[in-house]
C-alpha cells in the first residue's frame, strides 16, 4: 500500500504532508523550496512507495481559479511528465485560514505562527485530509 503525498504549491517554498501507509492519518512532511520541490519529491519516491499526488487547487471564494494557477499549472504539468502515480488538484480554499487556526488552537506562540513554512506544511496537511475525507479514504 503506498501513501498519498500532498503538495501547498508556493513560488517561494512547498508544504507537504503525506498519509501513512493505511492512509488513515495525514501527517505534515515538511517545507521545501519550491525550486528544490521536483527533487525532492523524486527522491522522496525512490524511499517511499506513493500511490497518488495531490497539489491544491487554489481557487477564490467565487469559484473561480486564482492568479496562482499561472505559476502552479506548469509545475503540475512537469509533474505528471516525471512521475508515474496519479496527479490530482483538489480545491484549497481556506487552508491558510484554518492552518492559522490550527497553530493558535494548539496554543502556539506568536512567533511560532508568524513561521510561513509551518503554515505551508499545515495547509498541506488540510489539504491531504479535506481529500481525503472527500473521497472516503479514511
């Protein structure tokens, strides 16, 4: 059984979270560079069976798809020449929203919240979990 990897795209740097491999829980993984990303996540394969990627969507409160998309179609593109699992994008409206909420919930210092890349890693992690409930996999 492999895990489903899930990638926060950012033109600066990446969150990603990964599912166990029972696929139950949605961990975050870490932040990476976005122009490391691709390496990363080749080598990241050649350890861990992956059975699917999943890149966040990111769309506007009107449905409609973001200015980012600009930057986050051509990486998927490359993507799905590299890799040979599925690449799926799923909506990630609100998942900056909810990280916020989560690290102020789980009692994190003002400092600590203000870290981008935690916030990266945990919108990542919303994402994988929001797809998963989505589509049942729990």
């Amino acid at each position: 059984m492999g895990r489903i990897l899930a990638i926060d795209y950012g033109r600066k740097r990446s969150g990603v979270a990964v599912t166990d491999p029972l696929k139950i829980i949605a961990n975050g993984l870490t932040t990476v560079r976005t122009c490391d990303l691709m390496d990363f996540l080749k080598d990241y394969m050649q350890k861990e069976q992956v059975e699917r990627i999943i890149v966040g969507l990111p769309k506007q409160m009107s449905g409609e798809l973001s200015e980012n998309m600009k930057y986050i179609e051509p990486f998927v593109r490359n993507l799905r020449k590299q890799v040979t699992v599925p690449v799926e994008m799923f909506d990630e409206r609100f998942t900056s929203v909810l990280a916020h909420k989560a690290m102020l919930d789980g009692g994190l210092k003002k400092k600590d919240r203000q870290n981008k890349a935690l916030v990266d890693e945990i919108s990542a992690t919303i994402i994988l979990q929001s797809y998963m409930e989505s589509n049942r996999i729990m």
